[in-house]
C-alpha cells in the first residue's frame, strides 16, 4: 500500500511502500515453522517454570513485581495504596512504596491470583512475547528492501528471532526481567497501536495508548505525537480511555485517586533518589552535576523545553517522509529525557532504534560504510556493556564523579542527543552540498560548458 504525505515544502509526495505487519499471515507462517515457535516460546515457559519452582523454595524473584501483585492486593482488600510508604502484602525482600497511579493496581488485578514468584513468571513471559512483537512491528515499519537489495535482515521471522535473542543481552531488557517490570509490555503497546492498529485507520487507534498512561503517565506524552500528526482522534480517543479509567478509580477508591493526584504524584522522591545512576534522565544529570542544586531540576526541565524544538523538528522530518517509526523513536527518547525519573529498564526503546539502525547498514557505499557501522556498534555497546553497573554508585557517591565518570554515568542520556546531533549536522552538511552542486551545474550551463 502505497500512502501520501506531505513534504517539507508543503507538497504531496508518495511515501514508500512499507512492511505492515498482519497478525494473522504472521501468525499462520509461524504456525508451519516449529523451530521458530519453539525458539520463541521455549524462553517464556521457562521463566513461567522458575517462577513456579521459586515460588516451592521461597525464592527473591521481582521486586517490582511483588510490588504491583501487592497493589493488586491492597486494592481488592480496601486498604489504602499511598498512605504508607509500602503495602502490607508486600514480601520481606520488595518493601517499597506503590508509585504508580491507582488504575495500575486495578490493572495488575490478575496477579492477586497467582504467588509472587509466579506472577514475576506471568510477566517474564508476557515481556518476553511483547519484546518479539515490538521487533517484528518495528521490522514491520521499516522501508520495503529494493528487490535486488541486501536480504540478509529482510526475513520477518528470521529476523525477529535473532534480533530476540541479541536483545536479552541489553542492560534494561534483563533488568526489567530480573526485576518483573512492564516495560516491554507498555512499549509492545504503544507500537501496536501506533504503529499498526492507528495506521490502519481502526477505530481503536490510540486506545492501548490509553491503557498505557493509565498504567504509568509518561505514554501520555505519546498522545501529543499523535496529535501533531494529523491523528487526532486516535489522541481524543486515548486520551478518553486514559480520562475514563481515571474517572472509574475515583468510583472504586476515591480516596486513593484522590490522593495520588495531589499528593503522590509531586513527590518524586517517593520513587526513589534522583540522583541515584540508574536514574538517566536529564533531572539527574543536572543534580548529579550540581550536587542536588535547588534550581537543578528546573534547569532540567527548561533544557528538556528547548530540545523538544530539535525533537519536534526531527519528528515530522521522519513524519513527513514516510518514516513513522523513526518519528515515534525521536518522541520516545525525547521522553524518557524529560521525565524526572527514568531508570536504566525505561530504556527498553533501543530495541527498536537498533533495528533501525541494523536496517540501514547495507543502504551505503563502501567508502562510507564504517561511519554507520562504528554508530550502530557504538549505540548498542552503550546499552550491553554495562557501564553503569561498573562506576561507584549510592550512598551519594555520584555526587563525586569526577569528570569522566559523569560521561560515562549519563551514557544513556548522551545516546540520543549525540545520536540526534550528528543526523541534523548529517542533514545539514548534505543540503550545503546539494546546493553547491547545484550552483556549480548552473555555472556551467551560464558559461556554456
């Protein structure tokens, strides 16, 4: 299918024709590839079973999902998710406060049905399964290959499975499995829906969108990607279904609705410290930078303001060409920039950014090849190595980094913008020599030569 956009002198221009991921074909060809099916379930029925063996010896397994099978709990039990600063059904080892809002206790309801070791279980699988989903919708998103092209990423199912099991090495995909976190789950969600379901023209477009930010607040900022796109109802309609789930809270627990709005959501040191490593974000940054300056998060905030006009511009850059995925990339990386808090786990959106980039590895010339492959191997070393875990961290140390040690202790932070960056001065340097020659060609046909 073959859409129209518009480009950036205002005219339509036809975007080329793109993968769209069909569940249904995707799923019939995974049906007659029993290597493939075993490759991608093998790993969730796996941790289904830790979770069920952990559970038999009392193992640690989650915190964070303890802490949402507690919330559940606290929730069906009418006690108070934010009264306290942990619930009582939380184990011995996830005593932690419930900070996120109260429709996500409603949500999390099923795991009330199942012991902690094997709710963490049930996420695992579910992450995992989300994590291959997002690959293949990002797969999916990606520019159609010219017939004659490289193939060696081409194949959907292929792909998916290789690119599937490279990922369980990135930093914040196994520490939001190790920890039971959702994060896969809210991101397998926003690109369904953005992606595909939205793309579609359905009229669930921007639904799971909804569902997301009532589970964490930050998917809402993807309501604005929307809007600015030209899919404003998909952004009315996610922004009823998140208006919608608040307001049924309030009939349910008014008083925890309640406080959370005015209360819990304005203390963000009640998600933990934020200067704290994990925590890469430019909040933290700039406290860690000015030893927890008063002004420090506002100047935060004001810096987020001023890249979001960078963001905003590389954003219909991609839109406007066609390229959807890049687009939700630069506003989800944008996000995770501007949120106070945003630990090393949040970042799971570079699952999607290095099939990007793997994409378009063989779209050069050798003479020029390295560059793209020395800023693909670099963005995924970034995210596999770790560095966070090897510089000294807590009990305030960060506060003492010294000059290298903050480089590498906001690498996650520098990523995008350095990423961001080098495309502008990219664009930049190629339309000054667009004009060049079209200069020198217009010389010459002056000259006579």
């Amino acid at each position: 299918m073959t859409r129209t956009v518009p480009t950036d002198a205002g005219g339509p221009v036809a975007a080329r024709p793109q993968h769209r991921l069909a569940l249904r074909k995707s799923l019939a060809r995974l049906s007659v590839r029993p290597r493939s099916i075993l490759i991608l379930s093998v790993i969730p029925l796996v941790a289904i079973g830790y979770g069920i063996y952990g559970w038999q010896h009392d193992w640690v397994l989650g915190v964070d999902s303890a802490v949402y099978r507690a919330g559940a709990l606290t929730l069906l039990h009418g006690d108070s998710l934010y009264d306290a600063n942990t619930l009582p059904n939380e184990p011995w080892w996830a005593l932690l406060p419930f900070t996120y809002p109260p429709t996500a206790a409603l949500i999390f309801v099923p795991l009330a049905a199942f012991p902690t070791q094997i709710s963490w279980g049930l996420i695992t699988a579910v992450s995992l399964g989300a994590m291959a989903l997002s690959i293949r919708i990002a797969i999916g998103a990606l520019p159609r290959p010219a017939a004659d092209g490289p193939r060696w990423w081409a194949s959907p199912a292929r792909s998916t499975i290789v690119f599937f099991l490279v990922f369980l090495a990135l930093e914040p995909v196994w520490r939001t499995i190790f920890l039971g976190q959702i994060n896969l789950i809210l991101m397998a969600m926003i690109m369904l829906d953005m992606l595909v379901i939205g793309a579609r023209g359905s009229r669930w477009g921007g639904v799971l969108v909804g569902v997301a930010a009532a589970i964490k607040l930050t998917p809402l900022v993807f309501l604005g990607h929307l809007f600015v796109t030209g899919r404003r109802m998909d952004a009315i309609r996610g922004l009823a279904t998140f208006v919608l789930l608040q307001g049924l809270m309030f009939l349910v627990n008014s008083h925890d609705a309640a406080k959370y709005w005015t209360v819990t959501l304005p203390d963000t040191g009640r998600i933990g410290p934020v200067h704290w490593a994990g925590n890469q974000s430019l909040n933290a940054l700039m406290n860690r930078a000015t030893d927890l300056a008063p002004w420090a998060s506002k100047a935060a905030m004001g810096i987020g303001f001023l890249l979001a006009i960078p963001a905003l511009w590389l954003l219909m850059r991609f839109h406007r060409k066609g390229q959807a995925l890049a687009a939700l990339l630069v506003t989800a990386f944008w996000t995770l920039l501007i949120s106070p808090i945003s630990w090393t786990h949040h970042w799971v959106w570079v699952i999607p950014l290095i099939v990007l980039l793997v994409s378009r590895l063989p779209k050069t010339t050798p003479k020029t090849a390295w560059k793209r492959w020395v800023g693909t191997g670099l963005v995924a070393f970034v995210f596999v190595s770790c560095v966070l875990l090897i510089l000294p961290n807590g009990r305030n140390v960060e506060l003492h980094w010294k000059v290298w040690q903050n480089v590498l202790g906001d690498a996650y932070i520098l990523m995008p913008v350095v990423l961001a960056a080098a495309l502008i001065l990219r664009w930049g340097l190629l339309r000054r020599a667009r004009r060049k020659t079209a200069a020198d060609e217009h010389a010459d046909v002056a000259t006579g030569v």
